[in-house]
C-alpha cells in the first residue's frame, strides 16, 4: 500500500524537540562566577562571596553567611570576633567602616544619656561607692555592645558583599576590573586595625592611670 504523499510544509507542523531548562539556581554557563545570579538576583553568588571575604570563605564565612545566602533579610547569627575582639575593632578590620562608627561611638553616647554626665570617669572614680550606678551602667553598656556587635556583624558583613555585587553588575564590569574591585573593597584591613588597638590600649593605660 502506498502512502499518500505529505503536503508542503507538513514537516513544519510537527511538534519541535523540547530545549532542556537550566535547573532551578544555577548558573547561565559561559558567564564569569560574579556575573552569575541566582533566580534572587539581589543575592550575591557564593564565587562573589568568596572573591570578597578571600581565604576564609570556605572554612569560616560560607558557614556564617549561609542564611543570607538563602534570605538577605536579617535574622540573628553569632560571630564571637565581632563580640569579643576589642570591639569594634573586628568591623574596622572587616573593612565595615560605617558599622564601626556607630559601635565605637554609640557606647559613650549611651552612657552620657542614661547616667547624665559627660564627665571622663576614670577606674578608681568607678569603683566609689558613690559611682556604683555608673558603674553598673558603664558594665551594662560594654555587655550590649558585645552582644550587638557578635549578632549583627555577619549580617553587616553580608550587606556590604552584597553593595559590592550590585555595583559590578550594575556598572557590568569586565572579569578582571571585577575581581580587582572585590578585593579591594573586600577583604581585611589589618593596618589601620593595628593602629586602632594600639590607640585603645594607650588610652585605656591612660584612664587607669588617672
């Protein structure tokens, strides 16, 4: 039995092939790791993340910032170098300069406003029986400090990666320019940290002295 020939343009009617979709969260190929986004394209990519934190991505911050990664909104994490190493002496060696102003001068303010005095009170003064309320508010003040610098510092840390993502694909810089610029503003300053710690210890040896 013989078929009948098909009509012109017959071929064209048949259904095409489905193109296979890229999976769920990952990466157009060919693009550099800064460059690809997740389907949230406000969180950065974790090859952006580690260009900007540098060694410590895999071992320290992946961990850390792994909650951000899937939500940027904040939710408390836990950074024990935030908390306790001369705070907030971390944020200035994180390159976070704005969360170090506001850790580094808030204490004071705080404790001008709840005790009313703006005098320069030295240790020996702090330990009369007369001070015992300032004292237990200049005590107060240093435990919040810690705990708001320990539960906000992977957040603030996260923030400024993500700054620093929107401005590469806003700007579309090329590969290069791009990693350049991520250690740049990421990264570590432990120079003027250095400088920071001498500074305090100077002055603290100076108020106990007084």
């Amino acid at each position: 039995m013989t078929l009948p020939p098909m009509p012109p343009g017959a071929d064209d009617e048949r259904p095409s092939e489905p193109r296979p979709e890229p999976a769920p969260g990952l990466p157009a190929p060919g693009l550099p790791g800064w460059a690809r986004q997740r389907p949230n394209a406000d969180v950065p990519s974790e090859a952006v993340m580690a260009e900007y934190i540098g060694p410590k991505w895999d071992r320290v911050y992946r961990r850390k910032l792994s909650p951000f990664l899937e939500d940027p909104s904040f939710v408390p994490t836990w950074n024990w170098s935030a908390a306790l190493a001369f705070p907030p002496a971390w944020f200035l060696y994180r390159k976070l300069y704005l969360p170090f102003a506001i850790f580094f001068l808030l204490p004071g303010l705080a404790f001008r406003v709840l005790t009313g005095t703006d005098k320069t009170l030295t240790v020996q003064a702090l330990q009369q029986p007369e001070n015992e309320f300032l004292l237990v508010m200049n005590a107060a003040i240093f435990v919040s400090t810690v705990i708001a610098s320990g539960g906000t510092a992977n957040w603030f840390l996260f923030r400024r990666a993500r700054a620093a993502n929107r401005l590469i694909v806003q700007q579309q810089l090329p590969a290069a320019e791009a990693e350049r610029f991520l250690r740049r503003v990421g990264g570590t300053n432990r120079m003027a940290t250095a400088l920071f710690v001498a500074f305090s210890l100077m002055l603290a040896v100076a108020t106990i002295g007084g």
